[in-house]
C-alpha cells in the first residue's frame, strides 16, 4: 500500500512533493534527537555514579591519611631506631618481649595502613579518569544533537518556502473544498484498504480490549481540542479533534496496538495509525516526526511521535481520531474529562 502511495506522490505538483520531501527529512531528525536525548539521560545516570563514587573514595582516603599521621607521630617519638631504643632503655626481659611483639604489631600496621592509602589513591585515580570519559561523552553527544538541530532549523525554513508556493496554488474557496473531500475520501480509502489487508488481532492489555475502556483512556497529549468533532468548516464535518500543542511535544499511544501506517498522507501531513484490535483504530495527523514504523508494537502511553503542523497547516497542533470499523466516532465519549 505505502509503495502504491509513493506512485501516487509522483503525480503530485512541485511545491507539494517538496513538503512531502522536507517533511520526512524532519521526521528522520526528529528520530535522532529523540534516540540523543535518551543518551544524554543515560550518560546523566552514570556520571552521578561516579561521582558518588568519588565523594566516599575521597572521604576514605582523609581517614586513612589522618591514620598514617598518627602513626608517623608515634615513630617521631620513639626516634630514628625505635627497636635498639626500645632495647636499651628496658631491663627487664618479660618488658622487652612485650615491647617487641607491640612493635611488630605496630609496623605491621604500618606496612597495611600504606598499602590501603595506596589502593585508594588507584582507585581514586581510576574514578577521575571516568568522570572526564563520561563528561567528554555527554559533551560529544550535545555537540551532535546542536548540529542536528540547525540541520532541522534549515529544513523548517525550506519548509516555510514550500507551504508558501503550496499556499499560491490553492487560491479559491472551491478548488479547498475540493481538495479537502479528496484528501478525506484518500484517508477513507487507506482506512479500508488496512482493514482488508490486517487480521482481526484480539489486542489486550491488563486482559482489557479498547472497547471495555469507553471513557477511561487518557489523551494523547494535554493540550485543549481547539476543533471538536463533527465541527462543520467548507461544508465538511471534521471526523476527528484537533489537540493544541507546542512543536516537538510527546505524542502518546491511547492504547496497546500494532503500528498500521507511518507515513506522510496529503491533508493529514505526518500520519500514525494504530491498529487495537476488534475493528478500533486510533489515528494522529500533523506530526513534525513520527518515532514508530509500521509494524512495531506500542504499548498505551508510548511516545509514538512528536507534535507539529505538518500537512500545510499553519499552526502546531494535534489531530486525533477514532475509527470503528472504518467510520468515524467521537474520540471524546473515550476519553477521562479534558
């Protein structure tokens, strides 16, 4: 179906397959600083570790000095030749035994406190030479995800260029409406052609189906319906609710299912659909990158991709919509109050 899509993309004009074009390229970026960000967060972990590390190492090591002092002190005292001293100024036998297996002990300790004091310097050593590895890493990453993100700037930019020559085309009332009932009748289409091509799965979670969660899923995302359902604009009733949103926010999976399209839809720009099961689809449009392809799993609360206003759409936001079996419902009757 996706490689009949892209035959069909070559009968497109200029301008449109230059949105087509910008707008997975923004997709591809948009993947690779989400997969960075994960990274850096990884990398975050690991360093305070280190750090930890390196706080007890250095609070070891101050004992383990304070020690040593104590026990030069003590060999201060007794004089360069603490042994003959010993000897000489004592009499009585049983005295210098005692003196001298107290003396023994005493080196000996000497001889493990050192050893000790040294291991710990290593491994102090050691921790530092970490800590700038992983600093040096978390650095390399910033520097990569700084140049991806001018790469993205310019490709919004040529985006810009392209909606604009987009926007020329379409310079009557008519000629939108009439390219709003194809894109719907395409969509309408594509939805048809999933469900023939797809098996009735029985997708749970928690041995819950979608249908047994009427009213209790979550939103995709948290931002207000700025278009309800069944809203009429050029005489065509919106199937879906447009979500508000800020560009590169976290979309969100409703519920488990199988990814069915990832792709760019003309009308719907950056599209994510998601199979659950029991002829309930969930669908999101408008994306700025979709992070999931067709064909992976999702789990409910997944972040399946990122807010946007692809399309040609003006403004970020997020359009949301169900379909069972192939018709529109209204997503709100789904969902926790708004």
């Amino acid at each position: 179906m996706q490689s009949q899509l892209k035959r069909d993309r070559k009968k497109q004009g200029v301008a449109e397959r230059a949105l087509t074009t910008t707008e997975q390229e923004i997709s591809v970026l948009g993947k690779k600083i989400h997969q960075l960000d994960k990274k850096l967060s990884t990398l975050k972990v690991d360093l305070s570790g280190y750090q930890a590390d390196k706080v007890g190492l250095e609070a070891n090591l101050e004992k383990s000095q304070a020690r040593l002092e104590q026990i030069i002190q003590q060999q201060y005292r007794l004089g360069a030749q603490p042994r003959l001293f010993m000897l000489l100024n004592q009499r009585d036998p049983e005295q210098i035994s005692r003196m001298t297996h107290y003396y023994d002990r005493f080196s000996s300790a000497q001889v493990k406190e050192m050893e000790q004091y040294q291991t710990l310097l290593n491994d102090l050593k050691s921790t530092h030479l970490s800590i700038d590895t992983t600093q040096q890493a978390i650095i390399n990453s910033r520097d990569r995800l700084k140049g991806s993100l001018a790469s993205l700037t310019n490709l919004r930019e040529q985006r810009k260029l392209s909606l604009s020559a987009l926007g020329k085309r379409v310079v009557s009332s008519q000629t939108k409406l009439k390219q709003l009932r194809r894109d719907k009748k395409r969509l309408e289409k594509l939805l048809i052609d999933i469900e023939k091509s797809i098996s009735s799965a029985n997708l749970t979670q928690n041995n819950k189906t979608f249908a047994s969660l009427k009213g209790r899923l979550k939103w995709p995302v948290k931002g207000k319906i700025l278009r309800a359902y069944g809203n009429v604009q050029n005489n065509l009733s919106y199937d879906g609710v447009l979500l508000s949103g800020s560009t590169g926010g976290s979309v969100a999976a409703v519920h488990h299912g199988r990814v069915v399209f990832s792709d760019w839809l003309r009308g719907y720009g950056l599209l994510t659909i998601v199979d659950h099961g029991g002829g309930y689809m969930s669908l999101y449009g408008q994306n700025d990158s979709l992070l999931k392809e067709t064909g992976d799993w999702v789990s409910q609360g997944e972040s399946i991709a990122t807010l946007g206003s692809s399309g040609g759409n003006s403004e970020p936001g997020l359009y949301f919509a169900i379909r069972h079996k192939g018709k529109a419902i209204n997503p709100k009757r789904w969902f926790v109050r708004h």
